[in-house]
C-alpha cells in the first residue's frame, strides 16, 4: 500500500492538483511521523504545526479559487536553522540565539514558499553550520537513520534526516565546504551545492568569501532538479549571478534529457597530505567509474599536481574569516561550543593583510584548477574518505583544534568545489555491507549544473535508488 510518504515531492504536487489528496492531509501526514519518530533521530530544532496548518488551509483556499497555481502548491519541505524565517525561531544551532526570531525572510525562504511549499519546521544544524557533522546544545546530534549510533553529517544533517526518515519528500540545505554533499552521501540522498551565484544569499548570507550557497536535498533527481528551479535566480543587489538557463529550460527539464557521452575525470587529489580512502569508500569510487563507462562515457584520470599546497591554509583563513562575524549578542559569546570559540578567535587573530592574500590565493588557484580541468564535462571524486563516523568521533582528541583537524582527514575532497565555485551533486551508487550509505560526487563546469542533473538523473534509472529506506520508514503511519 503506498502511503503518502511514498510519494515523491513532484507526486505529491501532482496528487494536490488531482485532488486525490489535501495539502492538509500532506502537512498532518509529516507532523505525525516527526512527532513520533524525531524524538531519536534529531532532524529539527523547532517543528512548527500551527504555521504549516494554516499554510495548508491557504493552499486550499488557492485552489478552490482557481487560476495558475505554483508548481509545489502544498508539498510539504522543510528550513535550516541556519536561514532567517520571519517569525520563527531560528538558533543557528546555537544556545546563544536560541530565542531569537528573526523579522525578515531570507530569499531562499521566500522563493520556496512562493513556490508553494510548505515548511513543517527547522532543520538541526550544527553551531553557525561549521563542522562536517550536526550536533548542539539544544537538541543534540542528527542521527544517521540508517545506524542512529552514527552522525548524519553536516551542516545539513537535519534536513537530511527529515528527508531520509520520510518526513518530508525534500528539504532545503546549504553548502559552504561540503554542508550539503556530506548529509546526502551519509543518508542515502540526491544532493546538490550549485554553483556560486545560482542561489541568493539575500538578505544577508556569507558574501564576503563567497563559499556558501543554499541547495536542495531529496530521495530523487526529479524532486531535487524541480526544488532547484524554484530557489534559482538573484537578487537586486548580489555580488554573484550565474547565468540563467535559456528561455524555456529548467532543470527539471535536464532531467528528463539524456546527458550524451561525455568525458569524464576521475579525480583523486586532496589538500590534505597523506588522504587515503577507506576500503568501502575506494570500492564505491570504483564501481561508480565503472557504472559510468558501462554508460558509454569516457572515464579517465585528472593528472595530479593541480592543488598548490597553499590552498588547504589559505582555506583554513577563509573558513575562519567567515566566523568573525557571527551575530552573537553582546555577553553571551561564552555560550559558544569550543569549536566555534576556537575558529572564531582563530579569525578575529588574522590582520587584514592576512586575510586578503588567503583570499586572493583562492581566487588565483580557481582559475588555475579551471583551465587545468576545462576538457572535462565532468569531474568524479569521493565525497568523504571514510564511512559514516559514530557520535563523538570527531572529538576523540579534544574539541576544538583537534576536532577541527579530524574533520579534515574525513571531508577531505568537498570544500575545493566551494573555492572555484563549480556545481557539484551526491548522488547515492553504493551501501556498504552493513547498509550504510556512501555518495559518490560529480563536479560540473562553472553554471553547468544543467549537465549534472541529466547525468545524476541517467545514473538513477541505472542503478535505482529511490527506493531503498531505512528501517524507520515504515515506523508511524
């Protein structure tokens, strides 16, 4: 028996349209599981029935009057908490904000409900989304649904486990340095960081180093491509466009186009010395080149030599830079978890000098890795070195700086894409013997997500993955 859950976001789209199901009966059906299989997964931070409800009510005011109707009319998804939503608590995963309700919308926000989503709630995400796994002081970890004794991944890990979990059909994530990619190949999803300038920032967001950018996670391509279309297009104002698809495309269009043959490299290079690929995680690597030549593409490998081993320092002041600015109250930065104390000390201690030549050394090094891998259509990498890590993995050392240096050796290949600024997808090829998730990533040209999605989509129909649940799935109704 399909039960709604089972459906797609486009399905269920459709199923509204056809009046074969309510708004209503979409935001209740998603309530009732996150209120009774949450509680030991840790997907949100804040769960918002009443607002989702009158939403519902709104959307089937909407169609009972007729007329043109958004495209995800009633869909429920769900927010990060690192994204400002008018009138809703948003933490930023931190106890420092955690009354704090923000008056405006951030553009993502706004987009998607014009779209006519949804939002049931906010997602969990670690402090101010800086480490690779999710876990706070106010709900504790995201729990990977597929082994809840393992982390689900960061900063998205929330909205990946809302997804994962069955509690929405999609979720809205974001990605500065792997945020996105990580959660998705942890959780068994489709997920993807587009690329620089395709999504706005508005009305505040992380421009200064141009790293981050909102994107969707999702059980399909379909649904991921169609959530896409709706957070796409800038804002008066941003510092970074991509250019727009040609007049009639969208990427849900792509998705439903054969992606031709193309020339793909298989790239294995990271900042970080000494990288090595768990067994399970080289294997997956491996049988995803494979399933691309079986597809008729071209498969070779990126020549080594292109990371100039400036980078993963240059980087590091970056990711620093960014944490100069959190909005913490005045008073309450001891409420800071150690890690975030750690990087934000670690940036407000770079002069201006320091922080500049990081900066232009990023700037330098993407033109160089671009023009060193523009003969490829496609760029095939890992996206984590190892499987999914147990809670309290990453501060076996020590929190902060050792914390920081365990994240490195295990994301070690997703935060180059957040430099050059190049779309870059999840897609779910593999589970480990033990039935544990790992995503296989694929990097397009500049503002070439377009490519991505018909081939993500080519490899779905391959290997079909949509399917494939935790045990947590049939919990509830």
């Amino acid at each position: 028996m399909t039960r709604l859950h089972d459906l797609t976001a486009l399905e269920q789209a459709a199923a509204i349209r056809a009046k074969e199901v309510s708004p209503t009966e979409l935001v209740e059906h998603a309530l009732g599981r996150i209120d009774a299989l949450d509680a030991g997964l840790g997907a949100f931070l804040t769960v918002t029935p009443e607002r989702a409800l009158a939403r519902a009510a709104e959307a089937e005011a909407r169609i009972r009057a007729g007329g043109d109707l958004p495209p995800l009319l009633g869909v429920p998804t769900a927010i990060k908490d690192l994204n400002n939503t008018a009138g809703v608590r948003t933490t930023f995963g931190s106890t420092a904000l955690a009354d704090f309700v923000p008056q405006v919308d951030d553009a993502v926000v706004t987009r998607l409900a014009a779209a006519g989503t949804i939002s049931v709630g906010k997602t969990n995400t670690p402090e101010f989304g800086f480490p690779c796994y999710t876990d706070n002081d106010l709900v504790g970890p995201a729990r990977c649904p597929w082994d809840t004794s393992r982390l689900a991944g960061g900063s998205s890990g929330g909205a990946a486990v809302a997804v994962a979990a069955g509690f929405v059909p999609f979720a809205q994530g974001s990605d500065g340095g792997g945020s996105i990619r990580i959660p998705a190949s942890i959780n068994g999803l489709f997920g993807i960081k587009p690329t620089r300038g395709r999504i706005s920032n508005a009305p505040y967001g992380s421009e200064v180093t141009g790293l981050g950018t909102s994107g969707p996670l999702a059980r399909t391509v379909r649904d991921a491509a169609a959530m896409l279309d709706a957070m796409a297009g800038p804002e008066i104002g941003d510092p970074f466009w991509a250019p727009p698809l040609p007049p009639g495309e969208t990427f849900l269009g792509h998705a439903d186009r054969e992606p031709g043959r193309l020339r793909i490299g298989r790239y294995t290079e990271s900042a970080m010395p000494g990288t090595e690929l768990d067994p399970e995680v080289a294997g997956a690597f491996e049988d995803a080149g494979r399933l691309l030549e079986s597809l008729g593409h071209v498969v070779e490998d990126v020549p080594h030599g292109l990371l100039d081993p400036s980078v993963l320092p240059s980087f590091e002041h970056v990711w620093a830079l960014s944490a100069t600015t959190l909005p913490v109250p005045p008073g309450r930065g001891d409420q800071l978890q150690p890690l975030t104390r750690w990087m934000r000390d670690r940036g407000l201690a770079l002069s201006a000098r320091d922080a500049m030549e990081a900066m232009f050394a990023l700037r330098v090094f993407s033109r160089q890795f671009l023009r060193a891998t523009a003969g490829f259509d496609v760029l095939l990498a890992p996206v984590l070195t190892m499987t999914p890590r147990p809670i309290g993995w990453f501060g076996e050392d020590g929190e902060g700086a050792p914390d920081f240096e365990r994240q490195k050796r295990y994301a070690s290949f997703t935060a180059l894409f957040n430099v050059t600024g190049q779309p870059a997808v999840s897609v779910p090829l593999h589970w480990t013997a033990d039935d544990l998730p790992i995503g296989t990533m694929l990097v397009g040209r500049p503002a070439d997500e377009a490519t991505l999605v018909s081939l993500a989509a080519q490899l779905e129909v391959a290997r079909p993955w949509a399917g494939r649940h935790p045990a947590v799935w049939a919990g509830s109704r």
